[in-house]
C-alpha cells in the first residue's frame, strides 16, 4: 500500500460511551438510566467525598445487587469500569483495605477496568514505588488499571510516570495506561483552557486507555456536561480532541462524569459525540 493510499484509509476508533454515579442521590439511578438509554459503558465511584456525608460506600452494594449489576450490564452490552474511592492514595497505604474491597468490588461486577489519581506530591518515582500492590492485584484480577490526570499534573509527569514503569520490572505494568481527564487537563496551568496542547505534549509511550469527558470554562472543576460548557458554541476542541484520540489508535471507555439535569443531557452528549467522532474517523488519517 502507498504512503498516500494510506493516509486515506478511514481511521479506526474504538469507543463505548457511557456516564457514573458521580454524586447523585440514589447510586442505582445513573445505571438504570444507562440501561434504559442504550448506552455501552457504565462507572462506579464507590467516595463519600471529602466531608464524609452523602456519596456511597462499595459495601453499601450486597451480593445480590452485584450479581443484578452484573447480569444487567451481560444482557445490555455494557462495559462496566470502577473508580477508585479518592480517599485510597497509595502514598499514604499502598495496601488500604479499600484497595483489596474496590477491586474485589470490581471483579464481582465482571468490570474491566479500576481508575486511580496519579498524585506526585513526593515524586513520580515514589508513586511508581506505591503503586506496586495495585498492579499486582489488579492484574491477577484480570483488570486494566487506568491512572487519571489531575488538575495539579501535566504531560511530563505522565512521560515519567511511564518511563518509570517501563523500567521496573519486579511488578506487573502492562495493563496499566492513562485515563485522560479533560476537564482536569483544561485546568492544569501550562494546558489551561486548551486540553488538546495537554494531549499533544504526551508520548507515544503512554498508552491512553480510559476517558473521562466534562467541561469547565478554565475557572474551576465544575464537571459541566460535553455541549453545555465553551463546545456549546464552538465544538473545535472536541473535534480536536477526538482526531488526536483517532490518530492514538484510542480504544476504550469514554465516561461521561457527572449526573445532570435533566439527565437526557447524557443522552444528548452521546449522540452529538458520536456524530463528531464519525466526522472525524473520515477525516483523520490512519497511522502506520
């Protein structure tokens, strides 16, 4: 095949779109509305919040509402990931007991993936350190682990994160990738209000994995629906994002992060995501 031949081949991109729990009231009403609305992916965020009052605990879940889950997501086609409840950090107990009952959480609804912040307070080598009971469990569980971009880091902590795990070898790394948080890129200071320069100044070497998509106008992390923030009136970023995503061979969980309302705003999120992805799979060439 010619180079030009190609560069005209239609881009392959890979996505299941779906919401979370994030804070709403009742933990099962985001799911069911996932399922009643034909979405292909689902996540759970087993936190309390930093005050301890509202939010879910993953033991709030029996057995039974697992299998339900479960069983639901099977019938449905939709691809269940975790995310782990903020209050584990690795740094401070690399094995916190809600690190084993996340992932044990995980592997009872057949979840695919468990999402954890990347913190760099004492360096990404001593997160990488930290990080190695997650890998080993996660790994036996049969689970990708998908480190997340907060608002505090950027690219280069990302091109450090996976250099490092590509040089150890004592724990296993090959399921791990990135989750590229927009929001939280649109916010980080050298990024701020341009997340495609944030996805531009990562290597090739990091593997993004995981998505989690809301807005914000660069003044704080207020987790506004896709459509409703600046894409509102101008859908080049996301455009811009998407052809990157396509150009990474990106394939994986695009998770909407938050509970609007009215929820059909999830709906229509999807659909005009959708649209814009075909756009662009038609336009962007194929590497290779």
């Amino acid at each position: 095949m010619t180079s030009e031949s190609k560069s005209k081949t239609k881009a392959k991109f890979s996505v299941r779109i779906g919401n979370q729990t994030s804070f709403a009231a009742s933990v099962m009403e985001p799911f069911e509305f996932a399922v009643a609305n034909g979405f292909t992916a689902f996540e759970f965020f087993p936190d309390r919040g930093s005050s301890g009052v509202g939010g879910w605990h993953e033991n709030d879940l029996n057995d039974a509402t697992r299998r339900s889950i479960r069983q639901s997501a099977s019938e449905k086609s939709i691809e269940l990931t975790v995310h782990a409840p903020l209050e584990f950090n690795p740094l401070h107990d690399r094995e916190d007991g809600r690190l084993y009952s996340t992932i044990e959480f995980a592997h009872a609804l057949g979840a695919t993936l468990l999402n954890l912040h990347l913190e760099i307070s004492q360096g990404v080598e001593r997160f990488v350190e930290a990080l190695g009971p997650a890998l080993r469990l996660t790994a036996e569980a049969g689970l990708k682990l998908a480190i997340e971009n907060t608002v505090w880091t950027g690219p280069d902590d990302f091109n450090q994160l996976f250099e490092a795990l590509h040089r150890r070898s004592e724990f296993p790394s090959t399921h791990a990738g990135m989750c590229f948080d927009l929001g939280h890129a649109n916010l980080f200071g050298a990024t701020q209000n341009d997340y495609c320069r944030y996805l531009d100044g990562l290597s090739a070497q990091v593997p993004v994995v995981h998505l989690h998509l809301h807005e914000n106008f660069g003044d704080r992390d207020s987790h506004l629906t896709l459509f409703t923030g600046p894409s509102r009136e101008n859908s080049a970023g996301i455009e811009g994002l998407l052809g990157r995503l396509i150009r990474r061979r990106f394939s994986g969980c695009a998770i909407l992060e938050q509970w609007p309302q009215p929820p059909s705003l999830l709906v229509n999120a999807r659909d005009r995501l959708l649209e814009l992805a075909a756009v662009q799979s038609e336009v962007s060439p194929k590497n290779g």
